[in-house]
C-alpha cells in the first residue's frame, strides 16, 4: 500500500527490462498517474509489464508549467510516480523542478532506486570509484567541448561522461587532446543490452578502436577517464589547460613560460619548442 500524497521516484530499466524492481513494479501498478518524459516510450514498458496507468508528459518544455499543477495533485492527496526513458530520473534527465517544487510544498518524495547508467559503468570500469565526478553530456560543439574539458583537466577524481553515438569519435579526440593521449579511460557502450562492450585503455588507443569499428560508434555511451596524480600530474594538466588559453593571446614560448610559472609543471611539459 503507498502512503497517499507521495512523489515516487522510480528507475526504469536502461537496458534488459529484468533489471525493473517488483518495488518498482507495484509503485508503477499503484499510482494515481506516472510523469514521463515520453508517454510514448514508458507505455511501451508498461504494455511488457501488463500494466496500464494515466500517463502525464513531462520533460524540459513543460515542466516548470506542470509543476505546479502536480503538486497540487499531490496535496490532495494523490500518489504520483516520476520516471525518465531510462534509469534513474533528474539524472541528466527532466524531473528537478517537480521534485524541488514537491518538497518546498511539504510534499513526501520517495526514491525507489534502480538502474543507472553511469553507476553501472563506474562498477564494471577498474578506475578508482571512491570519489568521482559526473558531468553528463559535453556540449556539441568542439569548441565548447575542449573549453570545458579544460576546466577538468587538473581534476582528481574520476570523470565520468555521457555520450552520443554521432559525437563519440570527436569527443574522445578532443579528451585526448586537453587530457593527454596517454591517459586511462573506459568506454561503456549498451550496458545491459545484446551489444553491451565495456572497452579500457588509454584515450589514444580507444579513439583509434572507435575509428577502426562502426559497432563500436553505434549505441549509448558513458565514457569515464581517470583523474590526474595529486602532485605532478595535477600541475602538469594545470599547466597545459593555462598554456590552452594563454596561446591563444600570446607567443607559444611566452605562453608557456607563464603558464609554467603559475602552474608549476615544467615548462617542456608544455612546449617543446626553445
């Protein structure tokens, strides 16, 4: 029995439907009505289920207007459910807003947990996993994806990324390009689905298996990247993400003896020429 006036936050299958919870399963069965980002999608999981229930659309256009409608919902006393394509929901997903304008009302919001895609990949990766970073989608545009990944570059921890199947070949180029060829990483394509590929090794040599496959630049992606040293390495990609923007403005040399200077990595680390 669920506890009327309750928001559930429930994660769907990113893959093999046997991965929904019989939590999930009856929170889905019993709820007043389900907000989904595509009605069209989430039907098609209920029909496998045998289930048939009220379905409201709500995704980025229209959730700041649905919010307030649902909360009021909720206040009267209806159960609702809030579920995403797949996974778990809010995560690089639609569903904030209701869940903050839920709980600014005193309204009770209740996880029921499940898939997530980058979860699942960061378990199966081999890169350290007690502290790390989720950035979501990089932008489209290689510009905007290289000066972001430039903030990144000093970064400790595991960096963990979703992708396209029409970007992944230009984004693992540019990783290799702000974060070094040299550096480790994981490509997690299709988890749980027929063609799940779980690929390691360095940015260089998974760009090359990339562009050397069609299989592999077909699907979803969560592309995770080890984190840099705590000493040396830190101040070497500090020193290479400074010498990025100081080239753009002054000579290469000039560039990195400034950047060197901030940074404390050795100026050869950043620029070869005299």
């Amino acid at each position: 029995m669920l506890t009327p006036g309750t928001l559930h936050v429930v994660a769907t299958p990113i893959g093999n439907l046997g991965d929904l919870s019989p939590r999930a399963l009856d929170t889905l069965r019993n709820v007043a009505a389900i907000c989904a980002e595509d009605t069209r999608h989430t039907r098609q999981l209920l029909s496998h289920f045998g289930l048939e229930r009220p379905l409201l659309a709500l995704h980025q256009h229209n959730e700041d207007a649905q919010a307030a409608q649902l909360v009021a919902r909720l206040a009267a006393g209806e159960s609702l459910a809030l579920v995403s394509d797949a996974g778990t929901p809010l995560v690089s997903d639609p569903g904030y807003r209701l869940v903050s304008a839920a709980r600014a009302a005193g309204i009770r919001v209740s996880p029921v947990p499940g898939a997530c895609a980058a979860i699942a990949a960061l378990s199966v990766a081999g890169l350290p996993s007690d502290r790390f970073v989720f950035e979501g989608f990089l932008p489209a545009k290689s510009s905007a994806r290289r000066e972001r990944l430039s903030r990144l570059a000093s970064e400790t921890r595991t960096l963990m990324f979703y992708e396209s199947a029409h970007r992944i070949e230009e984004t693992l180029e540019d990783m290799a390009s702000v974060f070094g060829p040299a550096r480790r990483a994981v490509i997690a394509r299709e988890l749980t689905k027929l063609f799940e590929t779980v690929l390691d090794g360095s940015l260089a040599e998974l760009k090359a298996r990339v562009t050397a496959d069609a299989d592999q630049r077909r699907g979803e992606f969560v592309v995770i990247v080890e984190g840099v040293g705590e000493d040396a390495d830190a101040r070497i990609a500090e020193g290479q993400r400074l010498y990025a923007k100081l080239s753009e403005h002054l000579k290469p040399s000039q560039a990195a003896k400034l950047a060197a200077e901030l940074s404390g990595a050795p100026r050869k680390a950043l620029y070869g020429g005299e």
